[in-house]
C-alpha cells in the first residue's frame, strides 16, 4: 500500500487555484467558496516523492487490490494533489483551470473519488445521467459540456497523470489499468476531436498565443507612436502580458476566462490570494482617462495582426482575430479620442514628433553659447536628456507619458534591464539643484523650444497653451535659481558669449605678447580647442555652467567622429603644461593679458579682482608655473624671447655690415628679411625656450597672405634646406664657407655679450648651434 503523505507534503501550498478539470467531472458553476487548492489541506510536494508501492507490506499482492496499493484515500489524494499541480502548471492546458469558477478545494476531493472508485475502492462516482453527489462532483458529460476539449487537451491531463504514477513508483501494470478506465471517458469529454475546430487550437494553444503576445508587447514597446502608454512604472508588465495571453486565450475560441483569475502573476501583494482588485480589469476602466485615440488604437491592433502573422496563423484566422479587434463594442470601450484632435499631444503627431521637436530643440540649445555651458559636459547624458525631454513634453502636451516613472530601455545606463531610481527621469528641482539658472537662461530655452515648435508647424494656439505651462511662475521656480540674472560674475559679465569674447581678446593679446608668445605660436597648439577650453576654464571659475575637463563639445572633436576622446578633452593644468618650464613671469603676463582683457570688456573691478585672486592663488599657479624663480632655463635667464629679439636685432646688423657676409643677405626684401630675424629668435628660443622652430603658426611675419595660416613656404626651413646654393655675389658667387660659419658664430657671440649675457649661457648658446655647421656650409667643409 501508499504511506500516508508527510508533513512536508502538507505544508506547501498549490501554487494555483485550479478548475474545470477534464475528466473530473468537478466543474462548479456555482459561486466559488474560495477557489483556492490550499483551503482544503492538501498540499503539493516538492520533496522527494516517498509514495511509491510499497513491497514489504505485509498484504499478500494476489489478494490486494489496486485501490489498497495506491494507499487507499490518504495516498490517492497525495497523488492527485501533485498531478494537480503538474496540469497547474502545464500552459497548454492549464487555461481550463486557472479561474475563480471551478473550488480548487472540491476539484481534489472529486478526483479522489472519482479515482478511488476505479481503483476498486468503496467511493461511488456520478454516472451519466445522474446529478451531483453530496459532495458536487457531476458526470462527465455535464461538467465539460462546452468547454471545448481538444483530444490534445485530454492526451496531455492524462500524460500527467501517468507521468505523477510513474514518478511515484506505481506499477506499470496498475498504471495500465488507470489508463484503461479513464481512456472511455474521452468521448464524454472530448468536443474538438481533430483538434482543429477552434483558432485557439489551430493557433497551438495557450503557449502559442504566450508567444503571440511577447512579440506583441515587444513591437509596442518599441513602437515610440504608443510606447508612451506603456513605459512607465504603472504598468505592471507581467500582469499586462498575462491579462493580454486570456483575452485573447478567450478571444480565439480558448479555454480562458478574463477578469476570472486566480494565477499568481497577479497576486501583488503575495498574500497567495488574487483579490478583486488584481484581477484583469474591465477594458472601460482600465482605459478611462488615458485618451486613447482611433489611430493609437489602429497602431496597437496592427502590431497584434503582425505578431500573429509572424507566428504563421493562417490569413483566415488573422481576419477573424482582427474582425473581433476592430468591432465597435471593443472599440468603444478603450477609444476617447475618435478624431485624433483631443489633445495637443495628438495634434502635434503623438511621440515621434514630440521626439523630432526635442531632436531640433537640443541642436537649438547645443549651438546657443548663451546657454550651451549647462549642457556640453560629461555630466550630461545626451540620450537620457532626450528621453526625458520627451517625457516631459509628451506629458505637458495631453499625451500619456508620466514623467519620473520610467520603464524605458534608453534610460537604463548599465544596461542591466532595470531602471534605477537613480536613472529615473528627475523631478524639475532635483536636476536643476545648484545649476544656479538666470531668468535669462530659462527665457533662452523656453524661446528655444517655441521655436522648434513654430518650426514644426505646431499650431499658434497648442503654442501658447505649451508656453504658457513652460513660463507659469509654478514651473519656473522648479528650475530658476539666479532670477535677478546677477548672482554671480558669469551673470553679470554677460554669460558664455561675453566670456568668449573676453578669451578672444586675451588670446590675441597672449600671440602679440612676445614676452610669453613662444608657447603658443607652433602646430602642437591647436588654437581652436585652446580658445574652447580657456573660455571653459574661466566660465567655470567666474561661477558658470562649463565643466571644464568633460566636454562633449564640437569644436573639440578633432576627428569629427562624434565623440569626443580622452586626448581631445580639455587636460588638467598640471598634465597641459609638464615640461613646458613656465616660469613665474610668464605666468604674471598670462594673468596680466586676461586682467587687460577683462577690463576692456567692461567687467567691474570687483569682479576682475576675484578673478584675479583665483588666477594667483598657489593651488592653481603651482599646476602651471614650474620655473618659480625665473631662472631655469638659458631661455629664462637671458630675458625670454623679448631679450633674444633684440639679442638677433643686433646679430643681423652686424652681419649685414660684415663685407665678408653682406652679400649672403643683400637681396633681401623687407618680408624677407623680417622672416630672417623671426626664424632666428625661434632657433635661438628653441634651445631651452617654449619656441618649435620649423612649427610655426599665427605669427605675422610669416603671414604673407595675411589669412591667419601659415603656407609651408612661409614656415621656418631646415638650415640644409634653407643654405642649400646660397652663394656670395659680392665674392664671386662662393658657397658658404667655414670661415664664413666661424665669423656668423662670432657676430652672435658678440652680441650676446653685448645684451649682458654671461659667459656660461653664451658658451651655451653657441654651443647648442655649432653642429649646424654640417647643414650651413657647403658640403660641410672644414667643420669640426
């Protein structure tokens, strides 16, 4: 015989409330008591199975009968307590089942009877013809009338049933005589024998139509024209997708019944009971409010008839399926907006032409350098700007996004499929927090967002109206922080454009400073990005919106790829100018030029003195000055580029009064000749100084087309090519000699001495340029 089932069995409840079982005969049609498995004590096991025959009973096998080796009652309802929960959890048939209108706790006592009394046990069953016993359990042919078994239906109960037997050790020869006495019971049962008569079973059942369905609420969510219903956390999207596979379970001829559940994906709140309020709402409810119009609703049938196509349902059956969708009845319970003119979210073109406004909107704002600073950083995700600019216009506008409840993938950063809190669309004064907005900042981007709207030819009147939300005093104290438009030097200088203009001028005053020029007129500075990254220094350091050193600006994009890399973002002060040997002087006429550039601009004293004193302090000098005694270099010590201009200045007059060397020099035009002198202050400078003789960029007296870029011709020569056949006129056209070398050494000997130099950084000037000799004189003759 069966032992009794242990205590685990007992403890764990079914973890469905189940009706309607083929081949129960246990169907109620009268108000369910509870519907659920678990108020009838009986549990299934999800332990080892220990139920199986039992060998050393004691009871002789040819005297016991089947229904004493199955363990009397207390074993078969073991048995039918688990096969229960197998068919519970099968989709292909557990459609039949899992609805209030079946006493999950009277289908296991019927069961037990009904398999007791074929089993030779004392239990009577209801034959055809007969009512209700005591206990409700009907005869075959009234409990499954209309419920439209398949034969597939009925092969796949009993395939459990043997599957629960065998699991449980029972001999194949009994399991073979349940089989026997259950099989005639098929044509009381069974109403669709070929398994074709309804869509529902041409479709493939419950697991077909689940499959459906999955494609389905993947091509919403995915379809921006209607996603804006759906993507946001009051959607339960397990709930949505079980509701949708019984409506349309009920709706092609299947065994579901909506608003009748008892499945678990809609118990919220894991009492192990779906209360009222879990179960699938009514369509009129649970679409009241959400303005759905014709075409939104065209979109979403749509997109069901391509997911059914996709699963191969034949046409006919597609054009049934859609008869049903686009009845009036149906229809008229989820549609507000019948002429798609409701709301001005639906006038504008729903969410992708919210999106396309947003799209030009953000291009509007990113090209305005009034307000740019705020978003050109890395502390700025583009997408999720976006997205939740989207948001929030779709949702101003009358359309259903709800802002801040966000499910969408676009906002998932870390792609873990879970939208954090912390990648949630944020409240107005969360975002905005600290920014430190002017009433003119936000007046440029409403003016912005007006315009985009204008230019999309959204209506004067849905204009307004969206205006007039945007500047409501409510809305703008979200955002605005500085509405006096001067609570800090950013403010009051004239934001971005103003402190670009100040750059501009700085940097123009930086390239005429010979004093300090050498640092920046070679083609390792690129000037563009110089002046971009300056203009982010002092916006940040006046109190502005620019995060110097996480651009995402444009004009920092050196490969035009779109993204700016790690060596095309601004560096830090330290990186940028290691090795560079700035000295201390340097420094105080970089500092000067700004302050000049600021008072020119207007800027009140007060103001360029804070600036003045961030510019001095020692956290910020110390990142950039790494001469602080002005004497480092030969460079430094001999008087930096202005003392070698003059230093040439003096070197050049004597050569052009050397008889000896005039004639090298004498054909020489003023350009020329002033080319001369700067491509020797560059090679002297570039011994130890900031000058890249060979580099050059910018400088003036290069610029003989006056077009602010250097022509290859106008750049500085190699001293090979640049002596390469000079000869002297005046000495019947001889190529440079060593002796000629040696008298051009001594010129700049002289005059090196003659500005002060000592003896060791002349010794070291010299020095550095002797081995030209090999590129200067002609074949190098005579040199050492």
């Amino acid at each position: 015989m069966i032992p009794r089932p242990n205590q685990r069995i007992l403890s764990l409840a079914v973890p469905f409330a189940v009706a309607g079982l083929m081949a129960s005969g246990c169907g109620d049609e009268e108000t369910p008591d509870s519907g659920v498995v678990a108020d009838s004590g009986v549990v299934a096991d999800t332990g080892p199975r220990d139920l199986g025959v039992v060998t050393d009973s004691g009871v002789d096998a040819g005297t016991e009968t089947l229904y004493d080796r199955l363990g009397a009652e207390a074993g078969i309802r073991a048995v039918i307590v688990d096969f229960v929960g197998r068919v519970a959890a099968d989709s292909k048939i557990n459609g039949y089942f899992l609805n209030s209108s079946v006493n999950g706790s009277r289908l296991v006592t019927c069961l037990t009877k009904q398999v007791g009394a074929l089993a030779g046990g004392p239990q009577t069953y209801p034959a055809e013809g007969q009512g209700p016993d005591a206990d409700g359990c009907r005869n075959m042919t009234e409990s499954h009338a209309g419920l439209g078994i398949s034969a597939q239906d009925f092969a796949d109960l009993a395939g459990h049933l043997v599957a629960e037997l065998t699991e449980r050790n029972v001999a194949e020869a009994d399991r073979t005589t349940i089989v026997n006495a259950l099989t005639p019971l098929a044509g009381d049962i069974v109403e669709r024998p070929e398994n074709t008569e309804a869509i529902y079973n041409r479709i493939g059942r419950k697991p077909a139509v689940e499959a459906v369905i999955t494609d389905f609420v993947g091509r919403l969510v995915a379809d921006p024209k209607i996603n804006g219903y759906f993507l946001n956390n009051r959607v339960n999207a397990a709930r949505l997708s079980g509701c949708l596979v019984r409506q349309v379970c009920g709706l092609v001829g299947g065994p579901c019944k909506y608003r009748e559940e008892v499945e678990l994906v809609y118990d919220k709140d894991a009492d192990g009971t779906v209360e009222t309020a879990e179960l699938c709402a009514e369509m009129t409810p649970v679409h009241q409010g959400l303005g759905i119009s014709a075409v939104d609703y065209n979109d979403l049938a749509l997109h069901l008839v391509g997911a059914l196509t996709t699963a191969g349902v034949a046409q006919a059956d597609i054009d049934t399926i859609a008869t049903a969708l686009t009845s009036d009845g149906l229809k008229s319970q989820i549609i507000e907006d019948a002429n798609d003119n409701a709301t001005i979210y639906q006038r504008i073109g729903r969410k992708p032409a919210v999106s396309t406004v947003i799209g030009g909107f953000v291009g509007r704002v990113v090209g305005d350098a009034k307000i740019n600073g705020y978003f050109l950083n890395s502390s700025v995700d583009p997408a999720r700007l976006g997205t939740c600019l989207v948001r929030q216009v779709c949702q101003v506008t009358g359309g259903p996004c709800k802002y801040g409840e966000e499910v969408e993938t676009e906002i998932d950063r870390d792609r873990d499929g879970t939208v954090e809190a912390n990648e949630l669309c944020r409240d107005m004064t969360a975002a905005h927090l600290g920014m430190g907005i002017s009433t003119v900042d936000y007046n440029d981007l409403a003016g912005h967002l007006v315009a985009e709207l204008t230019a999309a030819g959204v209506a004067d009147a849905d204009i307004t109206t969206i205006a007039g939300v945007l500047t409501a005093p409510a809305f703008v104290d979200l955002v605005v922080e500085n509405p006096a438009n001067n609570e800090n030097i950013y403010q009051r200088i004239g934001r971005k454009p103003a402190v670009a203009t100040v750059i501009g001028d700085f940097v123009g005053r930086v390239v005429a400073n010979q004093a300090i020029n050498g640092y920046f007129l070679n083609s390792a500075v690129d000037a563009s990005r110089l002046t971009t990254c300056l203009t982010r220094q002092v916006c940040q350091i006046t109190g502005g919106p620019c995060k110097y050193g996480e651009e995402l600006e444009a004009e920092i994009d050196r490969d035009d790829d779109g993204t700016v890399e790690a060596d095309e973002v601004c560096q830090g002060m330290m990186q940028v100018h290691s090795g560079l040997g700035i000295s201390q002087n340097d420094y105080n006429d970089l500092a000067g030029d700004l302050v000049a550039a600021l008072n020119a601009a207007g800027v009140t004293q007060p103001d360029v003195d804070a600036i003045a004193t961030t510019l001095t302090a020692p956290a910020l000098v110390g990142q950039i000055v790494e001469d602080a005694n002005n004497n480092a270099t030969v460079y430094q010590r001999v008087g930096r580029k202005p003392a070698i201009t003059t230093v040439v200045g003096d070197f050049v007059t004597r050569v052009v009064s050397d008889n000896s060397l005039v004639g090298f020099f004498g054909n020489l035009n003023v350009f020329q000749t002033n080319r001369l002198r700067a491509c020797l202050v560059r090679q002297v400078c570039n011994i130890d100084g900031p000058c890249r003789y060979g580099q050059e960029v910018l400088e003036p007296v290069f610029d003989l087309n006056n077009n602010a870029m250097l022509d290859p011709a106008e750049v500085c020569k190699d001293m090979l090519t640049s002596h390469a056949g000079l000869v002297n006129p005046l000495n019947g056209n001889a190529a440079i000699t060593y002796a000629d070398f040696t008298a051009l050494v001594g010129h700049l000997s002289m005059s090196l001495t003659m500005a002060g130099v000592d003896n060791g950084d002349r010794d070291a000037v010299i020095n550095a340029l002797a081995p030209l000799c090999d590129e200067i004189v002609a074949g190098a003759t005579g040199c050492p």
